[in-house]
C-alpha cells in the first residue's frame, strides 16, 4: 500500500509556480486544473482542464502523457479538497503502475490557494493566465 497521503503531498506557492512557468520548458512541468463548471473565467497558462467528474477515465491517459513530465502541480478552485484529492489519486496511480521507484521520479504537487489565490496575483497576467474574465472573480 501506498505510503502517499494527502498530509504528505507537497504544496507549491503561486510564486513558484508562476517562475517555473516562466522557466521551464513543457515536457518538465504539467499544471492539471480539475476545476468543474468553476473552471469558466480564466485558467491558468497551458494547463490542462481535468474536471473532477472526468479524473477517474483520463487517468490512464495522464499518467502515459505525463510519464516523464519532472513537476505535477494539480489543483482547484481553493486546493482544499478537489485538487489535493485528485493528487492523491494520481500520485498512487502513478506508483501502482510504474512501481514506487519510478513513482518518485516524479514531483507531485497541490497548488497552495489554488487558482482564486492565483488569480488575485497572477490573473490579469496574460503570461501566466489565460481566458480572464475579472468580474467573475470579483466577488472573491
């Protein structure tokens, strides 16, 4: 059994994501957003959108596109439950089927705050942020 908990699962601060983004090249990092309908009004730049409802039948999928991606940040709206969870999810699946020495090969993250905490940063950042629509997060 895994010893991959969600206590255990590193977090990454926007800042850091926002300089990884900046720096690296796409086969070293994947930004999974598996944000539902919540996902309208901005995601953040060249992440791929995996609403939660979908996770379980695209995990196959990700973990052979994303197998030898260095740095996996997942993450939700706040990152509290939807993407934390999904992390745990992933990262098992991931040692479960390349073994728990291949697992590790790969940085598993949850971003801190998730993307309302990025948005209030990082969204009118076109760099960094695609498809914004401030008014709707407004509210927040």
């Amino acid at each position: 059994m895994s010893s991959i908990t969600i206590a255990t699962l590193p977090r990454m601060s926007r800042d850091s994501l926002s300089a990884l983004l900046s720096n690296s090249t796409p086969s070293k990092l994947a930004i999974i957003d598996v944000r539902d309908s919540d996902h309208i009004g901005g995601h953040i730049r060249s992440s791929i959108w995996v609403p939660t409802s979908s996770l379980d039948v695209r995990l196959p999928e990700l973990l052979r596109t994303l197998k030898d991606t260095e740095k996996v940040v997942f993450h939700c709206a706040l990152s509290q439950q939807r993407g934390p969870s999904a992390a745990l999810r992933y990262a098992r699946e991931r040692e479960r089927t390349f073994g728990e020495e291949e697992g590790k090969k790969q940085e598993v993250y949850v971003l801190e705050g998730g993307f309302v905490q990025w948005q209030e940063k990082y969204g009118k950042d076109e760099r960094l942020t695609e498809a914004y629509v401030e008014d709707i997060w407004h509210e927040y």
